[in-house]
C-alpha cells in the first residue's frame, strides 16, 4: 500500500471524526453520548498513536525506510486527544 495513504489518510481519518463528533449541536446526540464517543475516538486515537511509535521504534532499530512516516502517523492519531484536553 502507498505510504501516504497509509501514514497520512488512514489516520487522518480519526481526528477528522473527533472534530465532526465535537461539532454535532448537543440537541442531536445528547451531551453523555457525544462526550462517551470523543473519548472513545481519543482513546483510541492514543492506542493507535503508541502502536505507531513502537513500530516507527522497531524500523528506526532495523534502519526501516518508513521510520518518517510513523512518526507522522503517531502525531495525526493524538489530535483528538490533544484537542480533547483543550477543549475540556
């Protein structure tokens, strides 16, 4: 699979549903569900972003090509925990 749309769209698809779940008007899920979900997706996205720092780690070891673009793929998946502590 290309990298870019591995390391870049791929993850780039949970910050842009934290931001669409955190703009939802509250009237349409309630303010419990769409708070539950944000912190499902953050939580995830944190899972996600360990995962891709150790596997950016393991490449970086064995002089991987890809080492670049786990570190990206690690910082896109920690957008919405970052934004959720800023907006919380």
């Amino acid at each position: 699979m290309n990298p870019l749309i591995l390391h870049l769209m791929l993850p780039s698809i949970l910050p842009a549903l934290f931001f669409l779940v955190v703009s939802t008007p509250v009237e349409v899920l309630g303010c419990f569900t769409r708070g539950l979900i944000a912190l499902l997706i953050a939580f995830i996205g944190v899972l996600g972003g360990l995962a891709a720092t150790i596997m950016g780690l393991k490449e970086k070891r064995t002089g991987g090509p890809n080492t670049n673009w786990w570190v990206v793929s690690a910082l896109f998946l920690s957008i919405p925990a970052v934004a959720l502590i800023f907006l919380a």
